[in-house]
C-alpha cells in the first residue's frame, strides 16, 4: 500500500528528523532484560509446518502504518491473539508475531539522501521485549527507499542473532531514482538471494533456531526472476500475497500468485489483510479455506 512517510520515530514514537538515534545505538539483549531462548517461542527449531504465524504489521509513528502502531505494545498482543484464536488448529498451533517497520521510505531525501528512516533501537527493544514476554516474533521490516535491502540487513544484524527476530523486506519501497510513493518498487532475486544468504550465516553462526523470512509482493514483476529465489534451509522464506481490494480480488490474486507456475519452489505463502481498506474484510474462516492454506497471516 503506498503511503509515503517523512518522519522517523523518536524515543517516546513521536514524529522526529532523520538525524536522530538509531537502530544502531542500543545491544538488544540488554535492553530487552529477558534471557534470549534457544528455541523458538514454544518450543522447537523449525517455524513450518508445525505452527501458523499469525502476525499485527506497522510503527508506532503513525497508524496509517498499520494496526500494530495504534497502541501499546503489550495491548496489540492481546489484541493479537484474540485475533489469532480461530486460526489455532489442534495439529498446528499460532505462532503469534509483531512485524516492525524499522526502515521506513520517506518522501525526503534527509540527511544522507536515502528517502529512508530508521527506528531507534529502543522502539525496536520495545516490541521485542512484548513479543518475547508473549512467546512470540518480532518480524523487522525494511522500506529501503533509495538505500538497498543489504545495508539496511546489515544494520539489523544484532536483532538478527536473536533467535526470535526474523526479516522481511518490502521491495514495493525500493525506488532508485524515483520519490517512494510515487511509483511502485521492485527488487531482483539476486539481490534477495544475498539477503537470504547473508541472514542464513547469522543462523548458521549462531546455531540458532529457523528464521521467518518475509517477501511482500503485490504485482507479479515485484521481485524479478522470483524463479530463481534460494531457500536456504536455515530460513522460512514466505512469498506473502500484499495488496488491498475487493475479496473476489484478493482472491483471484491469491490464487495466481500461489500457483505453481507463479510461486517459487521452496517458498512458503503468506496472505495480507487491511482492516480498514479492504472491502469485506476475509474471515478467518475465509481464509483458512483458501487453498493453499496460508502459513503466515498478517493484517495491517
């Protein structure tokens, strides 16, 4: 969805200049003053297909970027699972998840010229502090902007020795030579490869659990040669299925993107829900009888 964003996030959420504190300032495990796991929240090494992630999408700074950002932390986990619930299976239990903004595409160049900005560390140690507390992930999504989906990886890399931090990237944001929201993205499967690549060491380096790993896509050219996307067996890479509209639509969508000729092998599938675009919002019924069943639902 294109909404072109100018600020970044300050200390307490409020709108502030690019030049502010960054994600880089702070070491994670301090700040979240709980001991990391060893596991995946729950239990277990492998994300799929034991378990359905069921996730809340946004930033703080401003509600237009999604449902996760309209309250507290630990508020949005109740609300959380109290939307997760019908998707609970006795044979695949919820895996709940907040998936972050935590570089956010701008509609200014800044300081650096990148038309990106880049959440504090401590809002990031925030929500992962609630996720784990709750038994969750903490997803950090990147807008790049005119930056590239690598370099705002590396900037996450403390985040992405936890072993209940996972990545997703947002190529609909990656707009070289153009202002974001004024045209759509894209990215290559080369230049996914050496994200996946890159996040797959962390996990091999630090023998940790399985990582989610997120591809937002909603026009089919989104990722280029996405037939030739890896799927390192250290991630859970998911092609999730973006884009408001109409139910007939998203479906219709749904079922292109998730056909054999469209998804890459490997790949896992997500679907993407807007409470307050959409019309006639997909039931959790409704979506679990979408074939494939999704392994990752996520609202905005």
């Amino acid at each position: 969805m294109l909404i072109a964003v100018v600020f970044a996030v300050t200390r307490d959420g409020s709108p502030a200049s690019s030049d502010r504190a960054s994600a880089d300032d702070a070491t994670p495990a301090r700040a979240a003053r709980l001991p990391a796991p060893q596991e995946l929240p729950g239990g277990g090494r492998r994300i799929f297909p034991d378990r359905r992630v069921v996730a809340f999408y946004g930033n703080p700074a401003a509600a237009a970027l999604g449902v996760l950002g309209i309250g507290k932390p630990t508020k949005m986990m109740a609300k959380l699972r109290r939307q997760a619930k019908p998707y609970a299976r006795k044979t695949r239990p919820i895996l709940p998840a907040f998936e972050l903004i935590s570089s956010i595409a701008a509609n200014a160049p800044g300081n650096d010229g990148r038309y990106v900005n880049h959440v504090p560390a401590e809002i990031i140690n925030r929500y992962l502090r609630a996720a784990r507390k709750a038994k969750a992930l903490l997803i950090l999504d990147i807008q790049p902007g005119h930056a590239d989906f690598m370099s705002e990886t590396r900037r996450l890399r403390r985040w992405l020795k936890e072993p209940d931090v996972g990545l997703a990237i947002d190529p609909e944001w990656h707009t070289p030579g153009a202002v974001p929201g004024t045209q759509l993205g894209s990215t290559t499967a080369a230049d996914v490869n050496r994200v996946t690549e890159y996040v797959a060491q962390i996990v091999r380096d630090g023998r940790l659990p399985q990582k989610l790993f997120v591809i937002h896509q909603f026009t089919q050219d989104m990722v280029r040669n996405k037939r030739q996307l890896q799927t390192p067996p250290e991630l859970a890479v998911t092609m999730n299925v973006d884009g408001f509209g109409t139910r007939s639509g998203k479906l219709s969508k749904y079922k292109d993107f998730t056909s054999k000729s469209n998804r890459p092998a490997g790949t896992y599938v997500g679907f993407k829900l807007f409470y307050q675009e959409d019309t006639n919002l997909f039931t959790p019924k409704g979506v679990m009888a979408l074939r494939p069943r999704p392994d990752v639902v996520m609202y905005e």
